[in-house]
C-alpha cells in the first residue's frame, strides 16, 4: 500500500509502476531532445561554420535509433500488460455487485431487492462488479482503486479489485452520456468487514425481489397463457389460492371432492387430464412429464405453497 499516491486496491500498484516508468521516459526524452537541440543550434550556427556539409547514410546509428526504442516500447508493453492481466481474471471467491448505469446516476445492486446509490465493499476482500446499462454508453471510472471499464448496454462487461485502504472515494462516469452526465457521480467506501455486514443489513429493500424459483419455472414454461395469478379464470383455473383448496374434479370414475395436496398439483402438471377441474375441458393441457424435472416440481409445488397463497 502507498499512500502517496493514495493506491486503494491490489491492482493500482501496478498501474501506477507502468505510469511512472512512460512518464519518466517521457521526461528524459523531453529533456535530452531539447538539450540536443540547443547544442545544434549554438554549435552549428551559421557564425561557426561558413560552408554547409551534406550527409547521407549511417547504417550504425539507423540500427540504435530502431533497436533503443524498441526497447523501450517493448518495456512500456510489459508493465502495461503485467497491469492489465490480473484485472481480467476474476478470483473465484470475489463478491458480486451489480453495477446499473443510467441516465444520470449509478445503482449498485446487492441482491434480493437491496440497492443502494453508494458502492460500500468491506475492507480486503475481493470485489466483482458485473457493468450494465438501461440506456446509452456510460463508463465506470474508480481513480484510487485504478479500475475503469465501460458499461454498454445489451454487453455484459465486468471489473474487480481488492480494496486495501479503508475510506470514501470518489467514482465518475468516464463517457460522455448527456446532459447531467458530469453529475453522475457516487462514492465508495471501504468498511470493516463486520461494518459492512451491518450496513448490508440495514440496507432498505427498495428493488423488485426476483422471482421464486418456482414461478421463474412457471413463467418459463408459458403457464401464465392459461392460469392467471390474480384469481381471474382464462383458460384454466386461476393459480390464486391454489394451494388447500377443494375442488371438484371430473375422473372416469365420476365426480369426486378433492383437496388440492403436493401429490394433486404434481398429478395436474403431469397427468393433467386424469382429473378435470369441474368446469374446465379437457384436453387443452398438454402432459408435462418430460418436460419438467422433478426438482422443478418440488419448486413450483413450493411455489404454490408460499407465494400465491398469501395473496
Ligand atoms: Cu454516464
């Protein structure tokens, strides 16, 4: 950690070692070229040499002024690259934050609906942050943890680092996108382990939740063209209330009072003209024995118990 330079993550030393080795080249160049310079011009003035001479050709010096810089090129390549390499390749262990971008303000999304407009990681653990944006290009741009990468939308980009210095600092939006877009700014702040525990904690859910697996299961197998969740009847019976409910059902056998248990559901979805609801044809559900696993099942039965029946 050096706190000269204020290098807030494990990757801004490195960053900062390719910047000082290009900037030091820069100035001794800098200095030499314009001490050359003066030197020509005062050695070579008209005064102390009447008659010009012409040259032409030096296979040795052509050699040294390719070989020196591309020495150096090659060097400034490795720092950059010994930089860049560890900020591509994610630990396995880091937390996950999503990071929403929008027109004009940033979003950092800890999961199960908790969102908040501060970035607060906990103190030397690694951090992944997974970059989208709702609408235009933006660019997440962190100076002292020497991470920026862009946030496009319909790309899933991404960055990481290992903050090692406890603090706020400041985050920008680094691409031009629109009229607010120097105001979009946030902070981050590095806590205590336990701190952040407790900041997460208290964080308000203030995002929608994501889906219970089992109506993620149902919504993905198109239930919803049949069954509404609202109690409304479309083609089937509506999913409200589903659960511990009687019906009457229609068997070869005759009508019979049922009460709607794990075994009926699963029963439902994968025999589903074995019994039929009274007041609903037959024949319009299809079997979907093959189709959903067994575990998936056990989702969407659980599904049924806790979600639709509170509502
Ligand atoms: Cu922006």
């Amino acid at each position: 950690m050096n706190t000269l330079f204020n290098e807030g993550s494990n990757l801004a030393g490195a960053v900062d070692r390719a910047f000082i080795f290009i900037f030091t080249i820069a100035i001794l160049f800098t200095v030499a070229i314009t001490a050359l310079m003066i030197y020509i011009l005062i050695h070579f003035s008209r005064k102390r040499n009447k008659h010009p001479q012409q040259f032409s050709g030096n296979t040795k010096l052509e050699i040294i002024w390719t070989v020196i810089p591309l020495i150096i090129v090659l060097a400034m390549f490795y720092f950059g690259w010994v930089g860049f390499a560890p900020m591509r390749q994610v630990p396995a262990d880091a937390m996950q934050v999503k990071v929403i971008g929008r027109m004009w303000r940033w979003e950092f999304d800890y999961g199960n609906g908790k969102i908040s407009n501060e970035l607060v990681v906990p103190y030397q653990r690694n951090v992944k942050l997974n970059l989208v944006s709702v609408d235009v290009n933006h660019s997440l741009f962190i100076p002292a943890f020497r991470v920026k990468e862009d946030v496009i939308p319909g790309y899933n980009n991404f960055l990481w680092f290992r903050p090692v210095m406890k603090g706020t600092f400041d985050i920008y939006c680094t691409e031009y996108c629109g009229l607010a877009h120097s105001g979009m700014l946030a902070k981050a702040i590095v806590l205590d382990s336990l701190d952040f525990k407790k900041w997460l904690a208290d964080l308000k859910v203030t995002g929608n939740l994501p889906d219970h697996p089992g109506l993620a299961i149902i919504k993905a197998n198109a239930c919803l063209t049949c069954h509404s969740l609202d109690g409304s009847k479309i083609i089937g019976p509506s999913f409200k209330g589903l659960y511990g409910r009687k019906s009457t059902v229609v068997t070869d056998a005759g009508e019979k009072e049922i009460e709607t248990t794990d075994d009926y559901i699963k029963r439902s979805i994968t025999d589903p003209n074995a019994e039929i609801v009274k007041g609903f044809n037959k024949g319009l559900m299809q079997s979907y024995k093959d189709k959903i696993s067994a575990e998936d099942l056990d989702k969407i039965v659980d599904y049924f118990k806790t979600a639709v029946e509170k509502k």
